[in-house]
C-alpha cells in the first residue's frame, strides 16, 4: 500500500490529553510486557521539558485523518549531561515500512550523536502474548552500534543494551 506520513513535532500548544495517552497505548502494546505503563506526566515532561523533543507521525490519507487517533509512532529525544538519547515505537500495523528510519533520520539531523537503549531478548512477549523482537538488527541497520553497556532495569527481569549512533566524519 502506498501512503505518505507526516512527521509533526508536538509543542505545549499541540499537546493533549488525547496526545498522551496515544503515545502511552502505543507504548504499551508495542514494547514487552515487563516494561510499565509510560505515565501521562512523563509525558508531559516530554514535551515542555527544555531538553526533551517529542515528534509523533501521523498518516496523510483522508480516511486516517478521520480517525481520532491518527499518530501511528514517536520518538521521544532528551538531552541528559551532553548526550542526545532517544526512545520510539511504531503502532504494529505501520511497521516496517520505513517510518522507525525515517524518524530515525530526523533525530540524526539534530546531533552528532545519538544513545538509545535496546532490550537484546528476544524471547519476551508484549501485553497482547505475541512475541517481541528484538530490534537489534533495525539498529545495526541504521547505523547504530552495540556498547558493551547493559543494565538490568530494577524490580524487572530484563536487561537493556545501550546502542550509540555517531556521525560519520565527512
Ligand atoms: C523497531 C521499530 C521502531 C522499527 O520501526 P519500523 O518503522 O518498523 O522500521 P523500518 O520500516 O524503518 O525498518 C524496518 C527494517 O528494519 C529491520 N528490522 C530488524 N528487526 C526489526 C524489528 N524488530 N522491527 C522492525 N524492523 C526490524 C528489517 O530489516 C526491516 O526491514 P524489512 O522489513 O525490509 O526486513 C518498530 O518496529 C517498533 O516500534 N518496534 C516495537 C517497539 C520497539 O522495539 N521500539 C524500539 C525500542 S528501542
């Protein structure tokens, strides 16, 4: 299917209630399980945080812009002691299709640097019981490095892997 998406940046003035809890449910079904509920004042630090970014996607065909939902991913960028960190996720049904790369590249523009941190197992399951796949390899894609950083997350049995992005010299 062909369609075309808009990568809009969300301000105090676009925010919502309806923003955040699209992000939270996206969240939610896209990452494993294990992982909380992303809270709706969190979100809001995303957003009139003077470090932190938070640009959604939406779809441009006329039938989406019905739809009272219409952010289909995100990523969310902060910067935290000199480091550009970045987190995202895509509803299921837009996946693979180039908009994870395509906000990846946004994100790229910005810094020379970009952090993320990855769950490397690939043997959990998201809320719904499906399985969740690793995106080690969309990284490795992109561009991304593997650090020999992993941290356990406290209270949760799993174990994240930090993942670095540096831009080439020219
Ligand atoms: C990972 C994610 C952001 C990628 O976004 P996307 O829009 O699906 O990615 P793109 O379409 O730009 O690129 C997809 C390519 O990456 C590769 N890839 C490898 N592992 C992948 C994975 N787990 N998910 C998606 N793509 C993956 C494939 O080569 C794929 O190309 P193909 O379909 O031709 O084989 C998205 O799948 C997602 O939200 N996953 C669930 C939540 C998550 O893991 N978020 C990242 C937390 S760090």
């Amino acid at each position: 299917m062909n369609q075309s998406f808009d990568i809009e940046k969300i301000t105090v003035e676009t925010f919502s209630p309806a923003v955040a809890r699209r992000i939270i449910e996206i969240a939610y079904n896209e990452y494993p399980e294990q992982l909380d509920r992303l809270q709706q004042r969190h979100i809001l630090q995303w957003v009139i945080g003077e470090n932190h970014e938070l640009v959604v996607v939406k779809p441009i065909t006329a039938n989406e812009k019905e739809n009272n939902s219409p952010i289909i991913g995100f990523i969310h960028l902060s910067l935290h002691e000199g480091k550009m960190w970045f987190s995202m996720a895509i509803e299921r049904k837009y996946q693979r299709r180039g908009i994870g790369t395509a906000l990846l590249n946004y994100a790229k523009q910005k810094t020379n640097e970009l952090h993320g941190w990855i769950i490397p197992d690939d043997s959990l399951k998201k809320p719904d019981g499906t399985p969740y796949y690793s995106p080690k390899k969309f990284y490795l894609k992109n561009g991304f490095e593997l650090t020999d950083n992993f941290m356990p997350l406290r209270g949760k049995r799993i174990v994240v892997q930090e993942i670095v992005w540096r831009k080439p010299s020219p």
